[in-house]
C-alpha cells in the first residue's frame, strides 16, 4: 500500500467565505490528514474532517459565459422540463427538453440549429427521455425511461440503433425492466433494479441493485446493492401515504465515461467502480453534517413548496412534513456529478437556492480543487474548465447556463 500527503499548489489559500473560525494552525492540520494511496488497486482519498477549506479554489466568471432560454419568436423551442444537457463536436449543446420528449440542439453561441425525437414508441422516437451521453467518435445515447430503452443517434440526430434494458433480464424474475441510469464510453449502460416497497408505516429505504449492461449483449455485471431513496409511510384518510421525508437519505449514481460513482449521502463517502463491477476508486472526508434545526426545517418546506397554491390542503401537507421529520442532520453532501476526466464533483448539501453552494471537485490522480457556483444551478456536466447545468430565472422559466471556471 502507497500513501501520501495530498497537497495542492494553494494549499495555504484560506477563503474568506468559509464559515470556519477555527485557527490557520489547526485548519492546516486538518489539511495535513488528507491523503492519496493505494490499497490492492484500489486509489483511496481521504480528504479529512474540512474538504472545502484548504484546497485551490476555481473562480468563476462574474457572468455565465452561454445563456439558452426559450424565446417568445420561435415555437420550434421552447424550454420546460429540462432533464439533461451534454456537449457535442464542435461546441454544440444538447438538451432534453420533457415537455416534448425531444433532443433540442444549438450551436456553440446558443442558436437553436435542430430539433431530434419527439413523443412515440418508434425509432428516434420516446416514452419518456430522461439523460443524454455523447460517445465518440460522434454518437449520442439518448435514455428512456418510460420504455426502458436507450437509443443511439449519429451526429445528425439520425436512429442508428437501440435496445431495451429488459433483454438483460429474466422476465420470469424481474418483470419491471432496470431503469437506465447512464453509459460508459465503452457502450456499457449502467442500469438499476428498484425493489418493491413493504406496505409499512414508518421509514424505509428500499434497496436497489446496481448492474452494468454490455453494449453487445452477453453477461450482465452486477455493481453491487445499495439502499435507495429513503421513503416515509404513513396513515392519512384511511389510505397508505408514500413520501420523501425532510432530510431524507438518497443514493447518488452518475457515470463517468470510464465507470461510475456511487455514493450514499448517509455518509460523506463516493466509490468509484469499473464497468465490470470492479471497485477503482474511494473518496471520502470525516465532515460532519450540520444540524436540523426548526428554522432549517422550515426554510426547507418553503423551498420544497414554493411553486404550490396557498391554500388550505398545501398547510395540512406542510403539518405531515413536519410530523414524519426524524433526522437531526442534515445528508452529509448534496450533489454528485461525474467529471469529464473520470473524477468525481460533490456539491454541499444546501437548502437555499438564492446562495452559492460549494463544491469539490476530485480528479482521478486525487487533486483537489474547490468552486463556488450558483445553489440554484442543477450541473448536469463538469468539464475541464466549464460546467453547464439549468437554472432558474426571475419568473421561475427554466435556463441552460455555462460557466468558466479559472
């Protein structure tokens, strides 16, 4: 086993918007416990108890450098239900616009140049399209969860070929088909069992079961079995409620174009593994979560409701919240995105959309860098100097945003 400092070229750069007010000494010795090695092929970081403190920090253009939005002219796009961006050849942007079950596609300035799928269970065509992948040497997967399929389009968004995750699966045994949840630059698409839910009060987290799909057929590999989105049942007229608790537990999965990250927010922990189920690589801090406090629960169900009617029925739902909330802190982390270079990106948990939220961003050799982007951007790809997600304007009309970062 190798193990050393991990140490970046400004490890001694103290941001001044941390809330930390410990000492300079004892911050740099919390620095001094990250460290980098490997254990039986395994690359392992552990980044200690204050991962966003010590660690050059990525500064961010005052503006996004590209803003895409509908525009009121032209009704061959307009933007609502945004679930996925990916970025093509040449600087082209590719969004899932849901509303149409269409691939939106604009040019490096933000122009909208074509228009792919559209509602349907034919060729090219989608139940319910829910993520991109753009696959060299100039291919895009386009997922569907409605008819758990993944479809592959050329550059000219032409139907090459696709296939359904359920000829992965013994019917007979698993009658839902896996959700797909990504694909590997190999082809390989990573896709997920959900477990049927025990009709119970109380919480539970159903397990899922994690499996990579080659692109050509042949044996599935299991990943391996998590527990998935933690639920909340209760009695309410007589009838079973399922909901996510405040503060509920989550299983992140993102794939990267050489494996996936899995991680689950219970802890501040994210593994990396092969597409052959293969664990490659650890990252994990001893961070503590914040505390739940009554004011945070609050700013919480405002935030969860702010698009709902004030009416009556909406303050009953807000009373069940506050009744199933049993966590007294907070998810360890917010937010995992797959970097473009295989690394692994993790957001803060944050509740407030109108601030910033920190991330950390780890590279495969185990380099750490930090930024500070928008709460309310949701990032949807992390590349070598930019990352691109959706945000959300004045009047609540949903926006794809890049950002540089220096």
């Amino acid at each position: 086993m190798r193990r050393g400092l991990l140490f970046s070229s400004a490890v001694l750069t103290l941001v001044s918007a941390c809330s930390d007010d410990r000492s300079d000494a004892e911050l740099m010795a919390d620095a001094a416990i990250a460290t980098v090695f490997d254990s039986a092929g395994v690359r392992v970081i552990e980044l200690g108890p204050s991962p966003h403190v010590l660690v050059e920090r990525h500064r961010l253009a005052c503006e996004s450098d590209l803003v895409i939005r509908s525009r009121e002219d032209d009704d061959a796009y307009v933007l609502s239900d945004l679930r996925d961006v990916e970025v093509l050849s040449q600087g082209r942007v590719a969004v899932v616009n849901g509303s149409g079950n269409e691939i939106v596609v604009f040019d490096s300035a933000g122009r909208h140049v074509s228009t792919w799928g559209g509602t349907g269970n034919g060729p090219g065509e989608f139940g319910r399209l829910e993520w991109l992948a753009s696959r060299p040497p100039d291919s895009l997967a386009a997922a569907d969860i409605g008819l758990r399929r993944v479809t592959i389009l050329d550059a000219d968004g032409r139907f090459v070929r696709g296939f359904a995750t359920a000829s992965a699966v013994d019917p007979a045994s698993n009658p839902v088909p896996p959700r797909p949840m990504g694909m590997l630059e190999n082809g390989s698409v990573i896709a997920v069992f959900f477990a049927s839910l025990a009709p119970v009060e109380g919480t539970a987290r159903p397990a899922v079961e994690i499996v990579a799909i080659p692109p050509a057929g042949g044996t599935v590999h299991p990943v391996g079995t998590w527990p998935g989105e933690e639920l909340a049942l209760f009695e309410q007229d007589g009838s079973l409620q399922v909901t996510q608790p405040p503060f509920g537990r989550r299983l992140h999965i993102a794939a990267a174009y050489d494996g996936v990250w899995i991680a689950d927010d219970a802890q501040w922990e994210m593994r990396k593994y092969s597409a052959r189920g293969d664990l490659q690589a650890v990252v994990r801090s001893s961070a503590t979560p914040s505390p739940v406090s009554d004011p945070l629960l609050e700013e919480l169900l405002s935030q969860r409701y702010r698009h709902a009617s004030q009416v009556p029925a909406l303050e009953d739902l807000k009373r069940d919240q506050r009744r199933i909330a049993r966590h007294t802190t907070t998810p360890s982390f917010g937010v995992v995105v797959a970097a473009s270079d295989g690394g692994v990106a993790i957001g803060e948990f944050r509740v407030n959309t109108a601030s910033s939220r920190a991330w950390i961003k780890v590279d495969p050799s185990g380099t750490v860098t930090a930024a500070d982007l928008p709460a309310g951007l949701d990032v949807k790809r992390w590349g070598a100097d930019w990352v691109i997600g959706v945000e959300r304007d004045a009047l609540d009309r949903e926006e794809i945003h890049r950002y540089t970062c220096r």
